[in-house]
C-alpha cells in the first residue's frame, strides 16, 4: 500500500513539472511608430528579429542576446540602413528596446502582439 502511495506520488510530480518557459523576448512585437510586426525567435546562442509585414517583410532588424529580460546585440534601421549597438529590457508585455552609436542612443517602447 505505501509502495502504490509513493509511486502515486511520484507519477503526479512528474505530470505537475512544469514545462521549460520561454525566454521573455521570444514572440511577435508590435513597433507602435511604424505598425512594424517584428518576431523575436531563437537563432544559435541568440535571439533574431524578423519583420512579419510591410515593406521590410522577411528583413532581420538585428540578433540579441541575454536572458531573464535583459538582452544586447546588434540592431538595424532598415530605413536608415544602419547597424548599431542595441538592448532591449523585457518586462511583461512590454519591451524597451534602445540603438546607440558613441553615446547617442534612441529607444522606443514595443508591445507584445
């Protein structure tokens, strides 16, 4: 009897793990000035951005990486056609993301779609 408590037990802890999370800047996010879709998805050790719509369709904006809603890397204005030194800090829904070059930065406020 205590053998089939245990093993009860032990199959419901099993079923009650819950399944690896993902990281924060996994998803689709809106761009608000633009209307710009951009999904962020695992690419090798980091996080590629990929424009879903408009005229940049299929474009990469740029590669994190980071954890726990904090994340560096590159990122690209496709309408300037530049690349510069970017984060991005997650928290919930909302994602603030920052381009710098020397000490000028610029940073918008994206939403989870």
């Amino acid at each position: 009897m205590i053998r089939q408590i245990f093993l009860a037990g032990a199959l419901a802890g099993l079923i009650a793990t819950p399944a690896l999370s993902a990281e924060a800047i996994e998803g689709t996010w809106l761009r608000p000035s633009t209307g710009t879709l951009v999904k962020f998805a695992p690419c090798g050790s980091a996080y590629c951005g990929t424009v879903l719509n408009g005229s940049y369709k299929g474009k990469s904006i740029g590669k994190l990486s980071g954890s726990g809603g904090n994340y560096k890397g590159k990122i690209t204005d496709l309408a300037a056609g530049k690349t510069y030194t970017g984060k991005a800090k997650v928290s919930g829904n909302t994602m603030d993301l920052k381009g710098c070059v020397l000490a000028f930065c610029r940073g918008e406020k994206w939403n989870r779609k």
